[in-house]
C-alpha cells in the first residue's frame, strides 16, 4: 500500500478539495445522500469550508483531508454527539478505494489529541462490508443491533461501531 498521511484541512485546499468533490460527487452518492446541488456551486463550497474551519477553531469539529503526496484521496471527520463521543465520518474517492487508505487514515486519527473525545463512534449500512471491514481493522467494535432510519426518502439499516479511547 501507498503511504497517505492525514492533515487537518485548510484553507489552503480548498481548490484541490472542490475538485475532489466534484469528480467523486456521483460515487459517492451512490451510498450516501447528496449534499444537493447548492453544495457544488463555488461560492457555497467555499462557505461551507469556512464553516468547518470555524468549527475546527472552535474545537467543535475536526476535519481532516487523505493525502497520498500532493492528491487528496480521501477525507476524515469528527464532531461531537456529546460531551464524550465523536462521530467519525469517511469517503475515499473512487479511483483509490480498496488500497486500505480510510484504514490507515483511522489509525493515524486514533493517534491524535482530540481534546475531550474519550471515546469515538461510526456508524455504516449494514451493506456497506468494506466500511464494516475498513472500521473492524482500524479498532473499532460493533455495538449493539442493526438499527433502521429514514434518510431522504428510504429506510436505511445501520450498524453502530465505537472505538473506546483508553489514553
């Protein structure tokens, strides 16, 4: 496997980033929602950046990009549910899925200081084996049962995964 790192986003990315998003739009609403078409109009990415960028600031939210040299590949997120947990988010693009990035990238974050997160959740359709698989490898454990939500329209059914910091 190629060697990725994970850097905290900046502003500085955002022209690769908007690329990113754009060239992986369709595949990554194939398992997931869309961000709808606002998302991808310039102006409103830029917002929506500046955005995670306050929260980041704030200790609301951390945003990471999946970098292998200079493409970006992936990306990583965590924000609060609570006072204690994250919810951790991933996406690999297209072209680089199956390599073990969003593995490697969740080993890397789990060594980071992230302040007042003792204990860290993700959660994936029960369809989504590679996501499963992907959280398994990384230390993460499946908690509790199956659950189903609706989300734009259609019931999804997802399994619940958390991660226990111990530090």
């Amino acid at each position: 496997m190629d060697r990725i790192s994970v850097k905290a986003i900046r502003l500085q990315d955002e022209a690769l980033l908007y690329v990113f998003e754009c060239e992986n739009r369709t595949y990554f609403e194939r398992s997931v929602p869309s961000r709808g078409d606002a998302y991808y109009d310039p102006e409103s990415f830029h917002q929506a950046l500046q955005q995670l960028l306050s929260e980041q600031t704030n200790g609301d939210g951390y945003y990471y990009l999946i970098w292998r040299d200079d493409t970006i590949v992936g990306r990583l997120n965590v924000h609060h549910t609570d006072t204690d947990t994250g919810e951790v988010g991933y996406r690999v693009g297209a072209e680089h899925g199956g390599r073990g990035y969003a593995t490697a990238a969740l080993r890397q974050l789990l060594t980071f200081e992230l302040p007042g997160f003792n204990r860290l959740r993700a959660e994936t359709t029960i369809d989504n084996v590679a996501s499963q698989c992907v959280l398994l490898r990384a230390g993460f454990k499946r908690d509790g049962e199956a659950r189903q939500m609706e989300w734009a329209g259609q019931t999804l059914t997802f399994y619940t995964y958390v991660y226990q910091n111990d530090r």
